[in-house]
C-alpha cells in the first residue's frame, strides 16, 4: 500500500472511531466505556499505519538490492562484450596482417566447338 493510501485509511478510520464514539455518547454509553473504546480505534488505526510505513520502507531496500543487482548484471554484460570485441578486433587484424598467397592464375579452359 502506498503512504497515501495508509494515511487516506488512517484518516478514515480516526473519522469513523470519532463518529462511534459521538453517537455511543449521544445514546448514553458512559464515558468511561467511550473513551475506551476511541482510544482502542485510534490505536489499531495508528498501528496499521505504522505498519505500512514499515513496509514502505522494506520496499525501498528491496528496490535498492534490486537496483544494484541489475547495475551488477550490466557491468558484467558490458565487460564480456569488450572482451568479445577486442577479441574479434585481433582475430580480423591478424587476418588482414597475414601475407597472402598468390599463386599462378587458373587458366581458362577451352571450350571445343563441337558439339557432344
């Protein structure tokens, strides 16, 4: 769940234990038992949301492990491509730089003008 999302609920929650304990005081629920009861809402909706900070913040380590994972990943990649291209880089400059052979040319060979 996103922060705002936790506060939207926490805000809710606040609102709804308010509005409990209003009406409970309003029918004539003692206020010992009121005051109980709001303090007992306020504290699960404030729990919960610490909970979901907590969690937020577990997300923000694991997208950190995950970040340099990649960043790993990458590097590694990279290196084996320079490998790979100075390696190809060599094998085509020793092609170029090998003497080449020329032997005598193939003759043509003659064609007879008969037919078979």
């Amino acid at each position: 769940m996103t922060m705002e999302g936790s506060v939207a609920r926490f805000q809710s929650a606040s609102e709804q234990a308010f509005l409990a304990a209003r009406r409970d005081c309003e029918s004539g629920v003692p206020a010992k038992e009121v005051r109980d009861q709001l303090r007992s809402s306020l504290d699960v909706a404030r729990n919960a949301t610490r909970d979901d900070r907590a969690a937020s913040l577990t997300v923000g380590a694991r997208v950190k492990a995950l970040a340099e994972a990649q960043r790993t990943a990458f590097q590694k990649a990279l290196e084996e491509f320079k490998t790979s291209v100075d390696r190809a880089r060599a094998e085509l400059k020793a092609a170029f730089d090998a003497p080449i052979e020329m032997g005598a040319p193939e003759q043509p060979k003659a064609r007879s003008l008969e037919k078979e």
